[in-house]
C-alpha cells in the first residue's frame, strides 16, 4: 500500500495498469497487526489491484489504527494452511 497524490492517468509502480478510484475495505497493517476498515477511498490498479491512498486517508487510517482498542465488531474469516496443498 502506497501513498499518491490523487491525480488522475497515474499508473500502477509494479505493473503499470491504470488505477482508478474505488471505496474499498482496506486491509491495514499498523505495528505488527492487520486490521481492516471499510469505506476507505483509495486507487486501484485495474490490472493487479494494487492499492494506494492519498496522504490525508493513509494519516486517517493510522489514527483509526491507534485507536483499535474502540473497534465494536470483529469478523471471522476460513483460514487454510499452506501445507493443505501436498496433493
């Protein structure tokens, strides 16, 4: 996850697709923790889905981080291990 600044006809700096802007939920990882928060505006690569954010939101979502501890709702999703693959 990256920072830019917003303007449009930026490309993509791993595979140079076109990114456009989309509201997402972003998967933010602050100080060894992954959280994930919705409705997070953010640029997308339309080719390998990168995703960047503009200053203020990357600031924004470092505030939401810090103050994890007031998060109300958690989710549960399946989790695989990688050895399951040995067929």
């Amino acid at each position: 996850m990256r920072t830019r600044n917003g303007r449009k006809g930026v490309s993509c700096e791993f595979c140079s697709g076109k990114v456009e802007p989309r509201v997402i939920r972003a998967r933010f990882l602050f100080k060894g923790d992954a959280l994930y928060i919705d409705h997070v505006p953010a640029w997308v690569c339309k080719q390998c889905g990168e995703c960047y954010y503009d200053a203020p939101v990357y600031k924004r979502l470092e505030r939401i981080a810090r103050q994890r501890k007031r998060i109300k709702q958690t989710i549960s999703f399946p989790l695989a291990e990688y050895s399951m693959a040995d067929a």
